[in-house]
C-alpha cells in the first residue's frame, strides 16, 4: 500500500470522513491503481479459498472485497461533480475504464461466477434473513446482467461496450457545464432590468463585480440566475436570447452533444442485445419496480391523457391573458414563465417573491433540521473540525435523540460557483454498512445551486428552492437512517423508481402552516409568514400543474424513445424528439433539443428511469395522505416510516415495504387527486 498517499491513509477525521484539503489531483490515477489492485488480490483470495463457498467466504467477501475503491472513486466523482476542474475531467477518461475494466473482469470471471452460482443454488437451505437473501439475490443477477452466461467473444465485446461508455458520461457532462459556462448575459443598462426582483439585481451586480464588470449585472445559465429572469424580465428580445441559450446547450458547434448521443444510446443497446434483452429499457427495467417497457409507456400515456386537457386549456387561458397584456405575437416558449407569473400573480394576489424574504436559507435549513427532528427525534450538530472541500461546505453530526447515538456525517454544499454541476443531488461519500471489517455509520452530501448571499444581503430562497432542500435532505435522511450490515443495500440503494419516494415526501411539509411556522420569519422584521400568505402558496400551488405535468411526461417519453429500442432517425436527434412528444407538444420548437442537456439520463444514473419521478409522486401523494389522516407529526406513523421504508434501504422488494408501511399497494388516484385532475 503506498502510505504516503493520503487517499490511501485511514482518515483521522470523525467518523472517518475524507481529508478533503490532503488531497491533490495528482493523487487520484496512482490511489486508484493500487486500490484495483488491492480489489484484484482479494477477488483472487476468494477464487483461491479451497473450502466450500458459503455465504460469508463468497458472498460478503465479495460485498467487501473493492471497498477502498469505493471509497476513492466516490471522492472523485463527487468532487469532479461538485469541484471540477479540467484536470479532474481529463483524469476521468483515465480512471472510468480502469474501473470499468475491473468489473469487467469480475463480472466475467467463470471461477467466481461459480462459486456465488453454488452458493445462490442453495439459498432456500442457508436460513438467510431478508437483507443477506437480497445480498445474495442481487450478488447472482449482477454478475448475469454483468456478462457471466456469455461466451469469450461476447465477453470481450461487452468489455470494450463497457470501457466505450465509462468515458461518455463524464465527457457528456462536461459538454453541458462548458457550453453553459460559456454564455454570459452583461447588462449594462439599467432599463434592462425592468421586472426583475431586487434579490435577482443584487445577485447579477455581485456576479458582474466578482468578473471585474463594477456598476453591471451579469446574468448566466445557472438557474438562480437564469430562472428569476425567464420568469420576470419585461425585456421579451432579451428573455428570447437567454432561453435560446439556455435550450441550445451542448448543441451546434462547440460543446456539442449530438455524437455522444447517438454514441450512448447505440452503446447501451448493444450491451442489452448482447445480454439477451430486447433493449436498454428492458435490460433497466428488470430491475424496477415498474419490470417491464410496457408498464412504463402505460402509466406515461394515462397520465398524458389526464394531464393534456388541462395543459390545453391553460395553455389557452394563458395565450388570451397575453394578448391581453398587449402581446402582439404567438406566445413563445420564453414568453410562458413570464405571463403565466403575471397571471398568477393577478390571480392569487400573489408572487412567488412575496415568500423570499421570508425563506433566508441560513432559518430555513434550521427549520428543516427541526422538522426532521419532530419525525424522527434526530439532531444535527455543526461540526467545524472536519475538514471541506470548499470554504462554502458545512458539516453535521446526525444524532439520535432516542439514545444519542451517532447517526452519521451530514455535508451542506449549498452555493453555486465555476467547476460545479447546475442542480441538486444527494451523494455519499461513504454508505452505512460494513468497511474495514466493522459497520460503520454514513457520510453523505446534498449538493445545491441556491442564490448566494450578495454583500450584507443573505441567501433569500424561493419556495420551489426550499422544496428543493427539503427534497434532499429527504434523500439524505433515507441514507442516515439505514439500519443495515451491507452499504450496497444501505439508504438509497433501492430500485430507481422507489428511491425517490423519501424525498419527493418531504416536499408536501412545505405547503403546511405547522412546518412553515418553523422557519418562515422576515428576515429583516421577524415576523412570521402571515397565514394569508400560506394560503395563497397553497391555492397555487396546482396553477398550471396540466402544462407542468405534461413537461414531465414529455421528458419521459423522450427517455423512453432513446432508450426502448434504437430510434430509426438516431443520427436526427430533434426528430426523435419530436416523435416521441408529438401527441404532448405545447410550442412549436425554437430551441435545440432538450436531449443535449439531458444529463439524468445519458450521464446520472436515470437512462429509462425518468419516469420514475411521476412514480414516486403517485407513492408520495397517497402516503402524505396517510400523515394528513394520522397528523403530520404522528409519531407513531412517524415512527413506522423510518423502520418500515427509511431504515431498510434495499434490503427487501419496496412494494413490501410499502403496503408494511401503508397497509396496502398505493392508490394510483392519489396524484390526481392532490392535483385536483380527477375530473380533467
């Protein structure tokens, strides 16, 4: 082992957590090297070991045996996410084949496939529990989906599939963070600035100050930015350049997606034929709670059929409401933020800026923390003794409160900057379960791209942004809770149509008056969020909920086109778009195509899967229902969430765990019924 190394040193850090600021790009490819060889020389003591394959010699020996890589790669990725440079980027074309090399080889290795195969042939005699069952179950089918069953030549075919697109992910990511990079919106006069809120301003000045451009505003393609000016800008020329700039990313000449596309989805569905599927989304969907292609486009196309009568009306509404404002055009794509704001706010009487002040992000994630607490009798200390990546990150220990016992390491990244990924996302650094020989407790990130505190200005969010926090803290609750032995069951490592369950949940509190009265005070007066104010949020909430659902939809289905089956016009990206949401579009197109910045499903996990968010919000809907029934702090419904659902990540089929918690399957109505679509 090379000790001098620090990726490769037992961190000293609470709960061993990394030792970011040790940490040099120089130390990923060597610390990777060794840790695969590492990983190969315990593969080989496992193939090696002459006594009969039992489930801890063979099963757990294999759960274990990469766990230094793990822990390196997910630093890595983590940080090429959240803390990019170019040389991390390049790095990643180096160290994803190296990986993908190594499960290759052990995927495709017939002495280790043998010996999980004898082990998995006897399963009903070794009285396993729940959890080792489905270690041993998903230990069987990985190394099948991951080329066991295939000969030499389809072994080696897969080989080079794989090692393809360990390079075309990240390659397809840094496309869209460049592209986006690369435009810049400077306003010099301030006449361009009519419409836009004050913590909108305030941000561009800070943004054009930090650029050396004093006295101008500087608006860009990360939403903070982008979002308040498509939404509020009186400026139409100007909303049309930023969202052509926004909707172009990575398409046209420099950044461009359009090969790799094409490169990705060819990709995926030859490793899916190889391995006996019909294609990508069948190979994917074995493994959901969904099962099958057909079940997927079932469920899109019911939902189309409610959501598109609705959309087409408020479509229409909100075209007669713009000729009404003096619009002397075709409503445009860059025009419906804007008037649908408009029609809202005369509506409702009611923006979402009048909220702002009331959601300083310092309070609100306060509030969060003590609505977590009230769930699940869980508290969060800041910890300044670890060490970050950035002087923006802060850290907290989690706690019990049942019997102060550790829970796990909480980082908050909550700002953007150049080098991190628009959006947000809960990672881990390190999942609950076993490492070095004991179990160990989580460390896990949530990653966000609020407005950063401008001058003596703090963080103002939006109640979409705090939806957003509750929203990963959502995940990141569903990882510390784990209860389990194993970290490839832990937390969030449940199939991808159940995972967002424990997060889309938590948006709900943010609509109710008991939970807002824990954080939502003026952050100038103190004074609570007016009860008038809540009422409003929460009667428009569904305001335009056809258009935003059949958005939803759309995305799926363009998922779905690039994935079930190769499309017949793969080389015209815009025209397998078009295709796919023929019988759902709204606007003529203006823009490039949403596939070139698509990053869920060519480079974060979601390929076939997006469906899997209107999936989750029919589970969330009917069990929140559940909490209004019961109350929404009922400790003991609480109490049966953590232990049924949080605490058992992927240790059992989530359709079991569900109706343990809910006492049946969830009503398929419950979106619809929260969405008042019923009638639609």
């Amino acid at each position: 082992m090379m000790s001098n190394n620090p990726l490769l040193q037992k961190s000293t850090l609470p709960n061993m957590a990394p030792d970011f600021p040790q940490y040099k790009e120089d130390d990923f490819l060597p610390a990777v090297k060794e840790a695969i060889k590492e990983a190969r020389a315990n593969i080989e003591a496992i193939k090696a070991n002459t006594d009969a394959p039992d489930f801890d010699n063979t099963i757990i020996a294999m759960e274990t045996s990469s766990e230094t890589l793990d822990i390196i790669t997910s630093i890595f990725y983590n940080q090429l996410y959240a803390n990019g440079t170019d040389g991390l980027q390049n790095l990643a074309m180096e160290i994803g084949p190296l990986c993908a090399e190594l499960s290759s080889d052990v995927a495709m290795d017939p002495v280790l496939f043998e010996r999980v195969k004898s082990v998995y042939d006897r399963k009903d005699e070794l009285s396993l529990d729940a959890e080792q069952d489905m270690l041993l179950t998903n230990s069987y089918k990985g190394f099948v989906r991951g080329g066991a069953l295939l000969d030499d030549n389809g072994k080696a075919e897969l080989r080079k599939i794989n090692e393809a697109m360990s390079k075309l992910g990240p390659e397809y990511t840094n496309n869209v963070n460049k592209s986006s990079e690369s435009f810049e919106l400077l306003i010099d006069n301030k006449d361009d600035l009519s419409g836009l809120p004050q913590s909108a301003i305030d941000g561009a000045a800070h943004a054009a100050a930090d650029k050396g451009h004093e006295g101008k505003w500087l608006f860009t393609l990360d939403y903070p930015s982008y979002g308040p000016f498509i939404t509020f800008s009186d400026k139409r020329d100007l909303r049309e350049k930023i969202w052509k700039a926004f909707s172009n990313r990575a398409w046209g000449e420099e950044y461009s997606n359009a090969t790799l596309i094409e490169q990705i989805v060819t990709l995926r569905d030859q490793r899916a034929k190889l391995l006996g599927y019909k294609n990508h989304a069948d190979y994917v969907l074995e493994r959901r709670m969904a099962k099958s292609p057909e079940t997927v486009m079932d469920f899109l196309k019911k939902l189309q059929d409610s959501y598109k009568p609705a959309a087409e009306k408020e479509l229409a509404e909100l075209k007669d409401y713009a000729k009404s404002q003096g619009l002397d055009d075709d409503l445009k794509p860059w025009d419906a933020s804007y008037y649908s704001e408009k029609l809202k706010q005369e509506r409702f009487k009611f923006s979402g800026e009048d909220l702002r002040p009331y959601f300083q992000m310092s309070k609100v994630l306060e509030g969060a923390f003590t609505h977590f607490s009230k769930l699940f009798n869980i508290s969060f200390t800041k910890n300044e003794s670890y060490n970050v990546w950035h002087e923006d990150v802060v850290t907290y220990d989690v706690y019990d409160k049942n019997d102060n016992s550790f829970i796990g390491t909480l980082y908050g990244d909550f700002y953007p900057r150049v080098g991190k990924k628009p959006g947000a996302w809960k990672t881990s650094y390190r999942d609950q379960g076993l490492y070095k020989g004991e179990v160990h407790r989580p460390v896990i990130s949530i990653v966000c791209n609020f407005t950063k505190p401008a001058g003596d200005k703090p963080s103002l969010l939006t109640h979409d942004e705090v939806s957003t926090l509750f929203h990963e803290l959502g995940h990141a609750i569903h990882a510390l809770l784990a209860e389990g032995q194993y970290r490839s069951l832990s937390g969030t490592n449940v199939l991808w149509d159940f995972v967002e369950l424990p997060s889309q949940l938590q948006e709900n509190w943010t609509y109710e008056k008991e939970t807002l009265d824990l954080f939502a005070e003026h952050y100038e007066t103190g004074e609570k969020i007016p009860e008038e104010l809540i009422q409003k949020l929460v009667e428009a909430k569904n305001f335009m909920i056809g258009m935003f659902g059949l958005r939803q939809v759309s995305l799926g289905l363009v998922d779905m086109a690039w994935h079930n089956g190769i499309p017949e016009k793969v080389k015209d990206v815009i025209a397998v778009e078009d295709d796919a949401i023929k019988d759902c579009k709204l606007f003529n197109r203006y823009g490039g195509p949403t596939s070139s910045s698509f990053s869920h499903i060519f480079a974060g996990g979601y390929s076939a899967g997006y469906y899997s968010y209107k999936w989750a919000e029919v589970l969330d809907a009917d069990a929140f229902e559940y909490f209004k029934e019961e109350g929404l702090y009922n400790q003991a419904l609480a109490d049966k969430y953590r232990k049924e659902v949080l605490a058992k990540g992927g240790s059992e089929d989530p359709d079991l765990l569900y109706r343990r918690f809910r006492g049946r399957d969830a009503d398929p109505e419950a979106l619809l019924r929260r969405e008042n679509l019923m009638a639609a």
